[in-house]
C-alpha cells in the first residue's frame, strides 16, 4: 500500500514540475514581450531599424499579448499550488482484532506487519493457560460527510 501512495505522490509531483516548467516558460516570454513593447514605444525603431507610425500599434499588441500571458500564467502557477496543496490521501487505518479462544475477550490494536488472520498470539491476560488469535484485520471506513446543494 505504501508502494501504491508513493506512485501517486511521485506522479501527482511530476504533473505538478511539468505544470511548473510550462508556466515558467510562458512567463519568460511574456516578460520578453514587455520588454520589446517597452523598447519599441519608447524608441519608435521596429526591429527592421525603421520608424513607422505602425509602431506604437505594434507596441501597444506586444504590451497587451505579454501582461495577458503574465497574468494568466500567474494565475494557472497559483491554483495548481493550491490544488496540490488541498489534494492529501487520507490511508485508511488498517485495525486488527485480537480474541481469547476461552473468555472470548476482544482486543483491538492497529495492525502490525506480519499480523494475518488465525496467527496465535501470546497468553490471554485473564485466562493465561489460553493463547490469544487474531481474528480479523480491516481498515476503518470513515463516512464521508454529506454535503446538501441548498
């Protein structure tokens, strides 16, 4: 079970570094967009090394195009943070059960690794000349809270 909640950790980390990875990218070239948008508005000199009156248009859409890439960039690294964040793997409790053949006295523990079902224990604390035996492994379900649309 461990080996189980170790993949979907490592894959939900290597989802969330490639989600990383693509919006630092994007950010990057936003902020290369605002750059060249400043450069041209202030300069009026297109990379081509004319001054045409397109110019201030053609700045103006770099401007635009890089704070729209920003702020949505921004936006998706903050909410995968925070989906990530909230996203936890409740593991269940796994319990096991301990009975006294003769006095029929129940003991219950979390399990231990090596517990399986019928496996004799040592002595009975009531009855010592008897051997405890384990009798059943679960896990604890949780019931999960009802949420009403109101």
């Amino acid at each position: 079970m461990a080996k189980q909640q170790n993949q979907t950790s490592s894959s939900t980390q290597r989802i969330s570094t490639y989600l990383t990875i693509i919006v630092l990218i994007v950010i990057v070239l936003a902020v290369i967009a605002l750059v060249l948008a400043g450069s041209l508005y202030l300069t009026g000199v297109s990379a081509k090394g004319t001054t045409q009156s397109g110019d201030y248009t053609a700045a103006g859409v770099l401007a635009v195009i890089g704070l729209l890439a920003l702020t949505m960039s921004t936006f998706t690294f903050y909410q995968s943070r925070r989906q990530v964040a909230e996203m936890k793997i409740d593991v269940p409790k796994v319990m096991t059960t301990i009975e006294c053949k003769k006095c029929k006295t129940k003991t219950v523990r979390e399990y231990q690794r090596g517990d399986f079902v019928y496996k004799e224990l040592g002595t009975c604390q009531k009855c010592p000349d008897e051997k405890e035996m384990i009798t059943a492994i679960y896990k604890e379900v949780k019931e999960k809270e009802k949420k009403y649309a109101v």
